[in-house]
C-alpha cells in the first residue's frame, strides 16, 4: 500500500533521477577517473595529468604510471590522480601494489565511485571476495537507484562467484 510518505519518497528519487539525467556533467567518467567533477576545473589542468589520462584511455598504463607518480608527489590530496594510478598499477598486473593507491584515493575522497568499483576489482584479482563485496556495499550506499561503477563491480563479482573464482579481471580488460 502506498503511504503519503512512500509516495512522497518515490517521487524524490523520481525528481533526483530526472535530475541526474539532465544536468550536464553528471555522466560516469569514463575509465579509471571516476570523480565527480564540476563542468569548469576551479584550477587549470595538470599537463602530466592530462597526459597520463591520455595514456591510460589508449591503453598505454606503463607510459602513465610515472606521470601520476609526479602529479601525486605535487598534489597528494588528489584523489583522482592516486586513483588512476592504481587503475594503470592494476593494469600493468600488480594489483596487490594497487591496494594501497585505492585507499590513499578512498582516504581523500571516502565516496569516490571510480575506486570503489576499481579496488573490488583489484580484491577479486587477488582472490578477496569479501572485500569486494564490501566496496560493492559502499557503491549501493553511494548511487542513488544504480550507477556505472556499481553495475559494473557487481557484474564482476557476479562473474568470480559463477565461476568459483576462476574468471577474474584482468590486466589487460576494463
């Protein structure tokens, strides 16, 4: 039955959802980025950092790692940056090393999206379910219905459980 105050609650969720959909700015970075960005920068781009997101969206994770290692050692309150250098640390195969760039990420930004779905990734890799599954809670938390980065760590988990843990990301997927 609908109460006033379910009606009340679906119709914020309907307004918010509308909303999200609408407002420029609001769509799912792609890759490894995942923040949540103002349509105008409050300060110019970091060059290495441009170029290093270059590098990882045309799968060159090797050539980014040590432009991000410079961006972070400028900016360590950047949790973009230390985000798209696990995201490159993964993808060149070492995702025990990327665990702790996710967490210096989540210890600046607790609701980045991005590292969220990229450490339960990094965790599924390394054979940690239940720490996958926790960052799976958190995105739930975090997305108002769903979004792209929960979708996409669920499908993973999904995967690893069906499987019995045999199919796992990989270096050299997204």
């Amino acid at each position: 039955m609908l109460t006033p105050h379910r009606v009340s609650a679906l119709l914020g969720i309907l307004l918010l959802t509308l909303l999200t959909i609408a407002l420029p700015g609001s769509a799912r970075a792609a890759g490894g980025g995942g923040g949540e960005g103002a349509s105008t920068p409050a300060k110019p781009e970091d060059p290495q950092y441009a170029a290093a997101v270059k590098a990882i969206k045309a799968n060159e994770y090797a050539k980014a790692i040590p432009l991000l290692q410079g961006v972070v050692s400028r900016d360590d309150k950047n949790a973009d940056a230390y985000n798209w250098l696990a995201y490159a640390t993964r993808k060149t195969g070492d995702p025990a090393a990327s665990l702790p760039l996710y967490q210096k990420a989540l210890a600046i930004d607790p609701k980045h999206k991005g590292a969220h779905e990229y450490i339960g990734e990094a965790y599924l890799m390394l054979d940690n379910l239940p720490k996958a599954k926790e960052h799976l809670s958190t995105l739930n938390s975090l997305c108002f219905i769903t979004c792209g980065e929960y979708r996409d760590l669920k499908r993973a988990v999904e995967a690893y459980e069906k499987s019995g843990g045999k199919s796992k990301p990989t270096a050299s997927s997204n």
